[in-house]
C-alpha cells in the first residue's frame, strides 16, 4: 500500500468491497484492496469510479433554516427546542426518524439511543426497511433470529449456486464475479438463475427458469415436496414431525412437477432439472435478494427457501446455505443496533421483558420505547394524518424511492417540522426540508459497516470535510444535548460508540451461546485497535480470541429458537393482492441499473457512470407492444390511478409477455417525467412492513 493510501469500505452495495482511496492534489484515486476477503482486490464499475464521486460539487455545505444560513450551534438550538416542545406537547410518538442503510454503524446507533432510549418511542425506522426486512422476519420465524448464517466463501465452495429474485451480476458484481471465477475453475458447478427476466445473472448460467412473476412460493413449495419424495429430508435438525408435518402436506399441495411447471408458467424439463440437481448436490446455496424481498408475500417467500435448506440440512455448512443479499452497504449494521422500528439494540426483541431492562439499564433511562414503532410506508402515513408532527430524514431520499412517492412529498411539504441531514444539497427531500444539516460523505466520515456475510468493515475518512459537514453520529449527540438528554451522548468519537454498541451487544450473554449478534470482544479496543481493525465477521463473543477466519451461524447444527432447533414454516401457495396481469393493465417490476446507485445523487456525478444508460426506459415484450402498435425508442406513457411516467420504449424478449420492467434510479431530479414509484401502490408485506415495489398495475400507451 502506497504512502498516503487509506484503507477503507464501498459506500455502495451490501458486498461491501475493499476499497485502497488516495487523495492528492484535488484527485480522489481508488483500487480495490486486495486484502479484504469481501472481493480481495475487486471492484465494480461503481466502485472503480468512487474518485469522480467526491468532488464538493452538489454537496450540503452548512446548516439553513428555511433556506437561510445558519451557524452550527443556531441551527442545533433550533432542532433541538423543536422537537423538545413536539415531544412535550404531543408525546414521544409524535416524532420520528426516518434513517438509511448508508448511515454508518455508530451513526445508526446513536440514533437508535436516541430515538428509542431517551425520546421513547419506536419511531425510527430505515430505507432498509425497502431492501431486506422481509429478510429478516423470515429468519427470525425459521431460526429464532436475524441470522444470516452464511459467508461469501460458500459461492465458492457450492457445487450449486441457485440465485433467485437476484440479478447478481449488475446489483452485486463482485459476488458474480467470485462466482463465474470459481465456475471457470470447477466446469462442473452449476449455476441456475430464477428471475422472470432474462437479465445479465443468465449469462454465465446453465439453467434459466424464467417463472411468472409472483410465483416463486409455488416453485420453492415444489421443491421442498420433490426433496421429501427424493428422500432427502433431515428432520434430525427440525423440530418434532408433527411441527414439521403441516409444512410438509401444504407445499405437497402445489402438486407434482408437472403442475408446478404449469402454474409458473416454465416447461417441464427446467423446472425438472432443478430439482433433480438440488436433490443430487449437497453443497447448495440458494441466493436471495429484492426479487424475493419486495413482494407483499416477501416474508413467505423467504421462508419457502430457508425450508428447502433446512428440511434437507443444506444449511449452515461449508457451501450449503440459503443466503440473503442486502441491497445497501450497511443494511446489516442498522439491523444490529435497531435501526428497524420493530426491533431493539443488539438483535434485542421488543416484548422480551428482561432486554427491556437490560438495555434501560444500561443506557440509564426509565424512558425506553417497549412498542414497536411505524415501518416506513406506515410512517409516512403517520406524517400525512398529522400524528407525527417533526421528522428527521437522515442520508436518504424517500420523495423519490417510497411506494406511491406524490403522495410522501405532499405529507412532507404539509408537516410541520422536517429535518433533513444529508451531505447532497438538491433531493427532491430535501427541496421539502424546514430545516438542513450538512452532513459528511464518504471519504469524509469515520466508522463501521457491516455487509451481507455479517463482516464489519471500517470505512474511514481521507478527505477534509466540505465546508461544513459533520459526522451524522455527532450532529444526533449535539441534538439529544440541546434537548436535555446530555448524559447519554457524551461520546468524544465513533470509536467510543463502537465501544458501547459492543458492549451491550454482550450484556447478560455469559453462558448463554444462543444470542447470535455478540461482539462483545471488540468492547476493549482502544482507538488505535479501532481505526487499525481489520474487517471480520459477527459474532465476536468476550473471553476468546478474536475469530479472524470465515464463520458460520447455526455451523453446530443448534438454532437460537427456544428448542434450538430449526423450523420449517408452512406457507401457502401465492393468492397475491394484485394478479400478475389483468385485461387491461401490465404488471410493472423494477430494480437496478448496472452503473447507478438508488436516486442517483451521487453516481450521477459520475460521466462514465452515466455512459451505461444515459435516461430512462421501460422494457416491454415484442407481443404486448405489438398489439398496442408500440414502436421501440418511442415514447410511451405508463400510467395508474396514481400517477404515470412518460419514457422510452425497450422492446425486448428480456422480460415475460404481460410484465413491463423499469430502472428504479431516475426521478425528478434526472427526468422530470419518470418517477417510477409515483406509479407503485403502498402495498406491504403484512409481516415485515416491506413494500411490494415490483407489482404494480399500470396502462403503457404511446404519447
Ligand atoms: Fe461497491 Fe458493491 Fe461494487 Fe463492491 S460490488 S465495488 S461494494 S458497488
């Protein structure tokens, strides 16, 4: 490593990459750090082109108030009289803080303490909640507990690789890449891609099931009633047959392959071959993401693949998991310090009497929130009907990237007290904003993140800030003081939050191996051990050595339910809110573009980023635009009663007869016509609160 060089994190996806960042005459250089075992020495275009992102342009530069100028300790007294009086005249429920999976870890948990510990409501939740929490509802009900067990090792050591509502290739290259790396040198290993769409992931597979969108329950139900019949069940790690049994008996009701194949729309022969190699191979990994996620049976959904793993023990060892991806770069680090509304610090439950007291204890307050709070899409609803009365956006941008998004922005423009911090000065939230609190970016900001293998990573800071930014983690600390809760926010920097966040992540855990979020190992590192911490995985218990090598949860077969065993989770065939296509409408699915990062505030800045795919587009198959007499390249009009998009026409065979697919990215701050989630119904999960982003109905018609 060059003199200079400082090692650091991607702020990007949930791979989470080791990037080597050197700052030198006004240029921001970057390469991958061969060190990292996230992507030893790889990076995307994305993260290739980190440099071209850093540059003052376009950034927040000092604290307004109604778009005036403000001095720092102006605009904290402001914030914080504010919401103090919210909080005094309405109750702690009346504020909220809304926070994003690009907050670092010590940002997170600040928040957190804040919110839920001193405030004392649940009302915080996170744009995470958009990415993985489907996720994680579906571990909790199958393991007791949000416990990715995997690591990226498996990808490797897998003689099958199932990705399925994953396309892999563009939304986590690295991982692709480490994947068709390990292909090339084992010809034999299989590579099976389950997506509606024909997508990049399909280039380097065997097998392609291209199944009707929203059917993926129906697929995995058969699946697990083929391996039964194949003999390949394990009950030994389950709990007892009779628990079992009611999951067995309901997937066994999709019927035999052949009427698997029928209901989702693929032949015989493919959907056949999939399950014949999964019942041939012991070293599976199944790859989930926003495709399994974002659908209004997402919860489900997750659980139908974890039974598949876990009824026939391809789980929890070497090469053999079901693997959930996350979207963001520190989706993983909010979910341990409980930056979801409906869970408490450190994996701690809301309802779990004794967590209550530990934590209240520890942070030494009587004010802590014992009810879950509002999940996004419920939030905002919150805001609109006036019962929440201040918000606090931090690091995101719900106007564009919320379900039905016209309606976020009017909630926002009618509450009384928004508050945004961010380090982008022009969002289409924060054009919404009462109050802004310029906010340090990469490179500028010093912390942890924690990717998809639960490996925690430091990011650090090799730039100055731009004017006058600041640590997300130190504007909160400033605000909880100027609202009376000094005691609790007396931290001198992220390594002394880190500390504390380790520390009750081990509270009352001695003797009791079955918590899975533990580092509280890391407790003791003094601030060198902390900005010299190399990346390693959760958990990281006390009274051992630091575990360096690749881990895995549940690797002893022992699960954190309460019997310690696995449970299946019996979970009906779809009957989906909204049907894949109706007479008159098409069903609009979307996701990432190769080169873009959510709204596009920062890979915008990015020309070469932009070289990929200059605007937006909808894909549509050569049937449907043939019976509408749709040209490709024209412009096309999607609309619902909602909203509509006006944008190009892509008529490809990519995407199924009846579904239309759109890039998420663009909005009113790149084309003024294509705010794709005007167009998306608030739809959510039942069980998780995760909005179904990839089913909405809408009409496409030339302009
Ligand atoms: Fe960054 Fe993800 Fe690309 Fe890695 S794969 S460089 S973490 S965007």
């Amino acid at each position: 490593m060059s003199q200079g060089t400082t090692r650091t994190t991607c702020p990007y996806c949930g791979v989470g990459c080791g990037v080597l960042a050197k700052h030198q005459d006004g240029i921001t250089t970057v390469s991958g750090d061969p060190d990292h075992r996230a992507s030893f020495g790889k990076l995307c275009t994305k993260g290739m082109n980190l440099g071209a992102t850093t540059d003052p342009e376009g950034r927040l530069l000092y604290p307004q108030i109604r778009g005036q100028r403000e001095s720092w300790s102006r605009a904290l007294a402001y914030v914080g009289s504010q919401l103090r009086d919210t909080l005094d005249r309405h109750g702690p429920d009346s504020v909220a803080f809304y926070v994003s999976g690009q907050l670092l870890t010590e940002d997170y948990y600040v928040a957190n303490k804040l919110m839920k510990g001193f405030i004392g409501s649940g009302n915080i939740d996170t744009n995470s909640r958009l990415c993985m929490s489907s996720a994680v509802a579906a571990h909790k009900r199958a393991l007791g507990a949000d416990a990715v067990s995997g690591c990226y090792a498996d990808l490797e050591l897998a003689d099958l690789i199932v990705l399925t509502g994953s396309n892999l290739a563009w939304c986590h290259p690295v991982l692709y890449q480490r994947i068709l790396a390990a292909k090339a040198k084992r010809p034999e290993m299989k590579l099976v891609v389950i997506d509606p769409r024909r997508t990049a992931s399909c280039h380097g597979a065997d097998l392609h099931i291209p199944l009707k969108a929203g059917t993926d329950l129906t697929l995995f139900n058969g699946l697990l009633h083929s391996l039964r019949k194949q003999g390949q069940l394990m009950p030994d790690r389950l709990a007892s047959l009779d628990e079992v049994l009611p999951t067995l008996e309901l997937a066994a009701r999709g019927g035999e392959v052949a009427q698997v194949a029928a209901a989702i729309d693929v032949d015989v022969a493919s959907v056949s071959q999939l399950f014949d190699w999964f019942a041939a191979t012991d070293k599976v990994v199944t790859v989930f993401s926003q495709g399994i996620n974002q659908s209004d049976r997402g919860v489900d959904q997750g659980n139908a693949i974890l039974n598949c793993h876990l009824a026939s023990g391809r789980f929890g060892r070497p090469g053999a998991t079901a693997f959930s991806i996350t979207g963001q770069p520190n989706a993983m680090g909010g979910r341990e310090v409980g930056g979801l509304a409906n869970s408490l610090a450190a994996h701690m439950e809301f309802g779990d009497v004794e967590a209550h007291q530990r934590i209240s204890q520890f942070w030494q307050v009587d004010t802590l929130a014992t009810e879950p709070g509002l999940k996004a899409v419920d939030l905002f609803d919150g805001i609109e009907s006036g019962q929440i009365k201040a918000v606090w956006i931090m690091g995101t941008n719900p106007a564009v990237s919320l379900p039905d998004s016209a309606r976020v922005r009017r909630a926002l423009a009618d509450c009384p007290l928004v508050i945004v911090s961010d380090c982008v000065a022009q969002t289409d939230t924060t054009a919404l904003a009462d109050v802004l609190l310029p906010a340090q970016g990469w490179g500028e900001k010093d912390g942890t993140v924690t990717n998809s293998e639960r490996r925690i990573s430091r990011q650090r800071a090799f730039l100055p800030p731009a004017g006058e930014a600041k640590p997300d983690w130190w504007i909160l600390c400033q605000v909880a003081k100027a609202m009376g809760f000094g005691h609790g926010f007396e931290f001198a920097n992220a390594a002394a939050i880190f500390r504390e966040h380790a520390e009750l992540s081990g509270l009352d855990n001695a003797g009791d191996q079955r918590r899975d979020f533990d580092i509280s190992a890391l407790a003791q590192l003094n601030d060198r051990q902390y900005d010299t911490l190399s990346p390693l995985q959760w958990p990281q218990p006390a009274g051992g050595p630091l575990q360096l090598q690749d881990q895995r949860l549940c690797a002893d077969g022992r699960f954190f339910t309460t019997e310690q065993r696995a449970r299946l989770v019996p979970v009906a065939a779809p009957v989906s809110a909204v049907p894949a296509t109706t007479e008159t409408g098409m069903r609009l699915n979307s996701g990432r573009w190769r080169d873009q990062w959510h709204t596009m505030t920062r890979t915008a800045k990015a020309g070469k980023l932009n070289q990929h795919a200059p605007e937006p587009l909808v894909q549509c198959h050569p049937r449907d635009a043939g019976q509408q007499q749709l040209r490709d390249g024209q412009l096309v009009r999607l609309s619902n009663g909602q909203g509509e998009a006006v944008l190009k026409l892509q008529i490809t065979d990519a995407v199924r007869p009846g579904e239309l697919f759109m890039p998420l990215h663009w909005n009113g701050q790149f084309a003024s016509q294509a705010w794709i989630n005007d167009l998306v119904a608030p739809l959510c999960d039942p069980i998780s609160g995760q909005p179904a982003f990839k089913q909405s109905q809408v009409q496409i018609e030339a302009v």
